[in-house]
C-alpha cells in the first residue's frame, strides 16, 4: 500500500473529526459559493461499505441497551436491510429516518450511523423515555455498492466502487410508493411490509442528496426541503408535516453554515414524502442535501471537502427532531417560514433528485 492510499483510507471518525474543527473555524465558505464542481476528487473510499456498516450496526447493538438490530427484508441482491430500533414505549410518538432509497446519496447515511452512535452515550440523555426512533440507514445497499445488472462504467467516483441512484434493477424506489405492496420492488416492499404496516408511525424523515449547484437568493443551499404536496394527504398531517419542517429549518438555519431552500418536488403519490402520508397518515419531510457520492454528470457530484458539514447537518437534523418531539415542542413550532421560504432554482438548469 503506498502512501497516498494510505491517506485515503482514513477513518470517518477522524475525518469527522477534521471536519467538526473545519466547520467551526469557517463557517460561511464551508457552504461553498464557490465554483460548482470544484470541490476535490469524488472519493468513495471514506465511506461505510454495506458491510463495514452492518459491524458498525451491529458493535452498536451489542454496546446499547436500548437500541433493537432487526432485518426487515432483503434486496434484489439478497443483502439484508437493517433497521434499528429504540421503542421504550409504545405509546410514544414514533419518527422513521429514512436514508439512501437513492444508492448514490449516502452522506446522510454516515451522518446517521453517527447519529446512533449518539442515542448510546450521554449526549442523548433523557430523550428515548418519551420518543421512539426507527432508522433505516441503507434502504437500497446493492445501489450503494454498484451491485447492479446495468453499466456504471461512465459514474465518476475514485475509491474502488459506483454508486448509483436505482436498485439492481435500475428501478428507482421512490416512484414506487403508489403501488400495491405486492408490486413494488423488494426494498420497497420490505419497507411496506415489515415498517410501514407494522409500526405506528408519527413522523418521516425521507433523507436524499441532490446536485451542487441549487441555490435561494444568490446563495447556493446546503439542503432544501418540502412536506407532502399530494391534494389526498389530511390537513392534520400536512399541519405537522410543517412543524416537522419548522423544526429542522430552524436548527439548521441557526447553525450559522446552513443555508435551506423549498425544495420544487412533483406531487404524485409514487414519491415516499406523498405516499406514506396519503396511505399511514404519517407527517413526512423530504430532506434534499447538497451534493451526491456519486454520478455520471459532475456538477451533480460533491467532492470530498464538503463532506463533514453535510454530515453534521444530518446529525442536526435528526438530535433536533427527537428532542422537539421527545419534549412536546413541536407541537408549538412556527409553520408561517413555509410561506416565505424561497423555493431553489438551479444554476445548471438540469438538476433533481427526490
Ligand atoms: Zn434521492
């Protein structure tokens, strides 16, 4: 191994830890008003593979009481989908963190590893007694690892594997939220079966990455994001989906290094945020960060420089939803922002994601 290799391989804990101190000494620029593409090479290397994240699932398991490893299915490819649980009380109000239905969008993914590394140690303290928490950090892992029956030869990552939006099938799960759970791809399905119908779920947190390059009044984004826009979801659930919104926009805003946009999403129930609200009442919020692992157009890829904030605005986005809805105040969580908020445009002109 030489020593460039060697580099790479860093850990993501000490690369976290370079990026927390990054974050703090530069807050602006570490949203990026610079070029585009420009911000390093795409690297793969720094990320959890499919198996690196089931031992770290699993360590996890094994250290935390609280937390419950369970597998609600397969994919295409027959890797084991993993959920992790914390259920102190079944009547408590239940949020789902829902990460990578898009293979090729897994910073939110480490950002949620870190942030069940958190739910054991005293940073959470307090909070599990009075909210349960689900979260599926790779809903679609044979998209994540490239294991699929097309050609990713033209994807742009270095670091030994692609990574890609669609299932091994090159179907993409989130149009598939509209069909009968018997037909829906297997990821899907299992989500369907084994989540959605099992669990009564309050809120959904569906975590996406789009391109580099969308922006609000000048400034490029680091996230945008929307609550169910389908005409059949109830006012009630609309309502909270908002205060769900409320509450991620106003702690990401403070932040000082976020900046949030409205995210322009289609309404059709085959999307997760529209159709899990239309068919379980559940309050959804679709959050689009910026930048993806990998793909074949480069202004839609995020070089690795980028990738501690991105990560950090995970962990922000989940510790402020189960503390807000652990100590009741979300329920107080000011909707009007949602009429202001500016909506993203994008300055190539070509970039989307949900
Ligand atoms: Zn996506």
């Amino acid at each position: 191994m030489n020593l460039k290799k060697k580099v790479l391989s860093v850990s993501l804990s000490g690369l976290m830890a370079i990026s927390a101190i990054s974050v703090v000494s530069s807050p602006v620029s570490a949203v990026g008003n610079g070029p585009g593409a420009g911000n390093g090479s795409i690297q793969t290397s720094i990320l959890h593979t499919y198996d690196s994240m089931v031992d770290y699932l699993k360590t996890q398991d094994a250290k935390q009481e609280a937390m419950q490893l369970e597998i609600i299915g397969q994919t295409v490819k027959g890797r084991d989908i993993y959920l992790a649980k914390y259920i102190s009380n079944p009547d408590n109000p239940t949020i789902l963190f829902l990460t990578q239905q898009h293979g090729n969008e897994q910073l939110t993914t480490e950002g949620a590893l870190e942030f069940i590394k958190h739910l054991g140690t005293n940073k959470t303290k307090g909070i599990l007694e009075n909210v349960n928490i689900l979260v599926i950090p790779m809903l679609n892992a044979d998209g994540a690892m490239g294991d699929v029956n097309f050609s990713l030869d033209n994807y742009l990552a270095d670091g030994g594997r692609h990574l890609t939006r669609y299932n091994a099938n090159e179907i993409d799960l989130n149009r598939e939220h509209d069909k009968p759970i018997g037909s829906m791809q297997a990821e899907v399905k299992a989500l369907y079966e084994n989540v959605f119908e099992k669990y009564k779920i309050d809120y959904m947190i569906d975590l996406h990455h789009q391109g580099t390059l969308s922006e609000t009044e000048g400034e490029l984004v680091s996230g945008s994001i929307l609550h169910p826009t389908n005409s059949n979801v109830d006012a009630d659930v609309l309502e909270r989906s908002k205060k769900l919104g409320s509450v991620v926009y106003h702690s990401i805003e403070n932040t000082g290094w976020g900046h949030i946009g409205k995210y322009d999403g289609g309404s059709g129930q085959n999307i997760g945020r529209n159709g899990a609200a239309v068919r379980y009442g559940i309050s959804t919020l679709l959050f689009e960060m910026r930048g993806m692992s990998d793909h074949y157009i480069e202004s839609y890829a995020l070089g690795q420089k980028s990738n501690g904030y991105l990560i950090k605005q995970t962990i922000t986005t989940l510790d402020s939803t189960v503390r807000a809805i652990a100590d009741g105040s979300i329920e107080n969580a000011d909707v009007s922002f949602w009429d202001t908020l500016p909506t993203q445009k994008s300055r190539s002109g070509e970039e989307s994601d949900e």
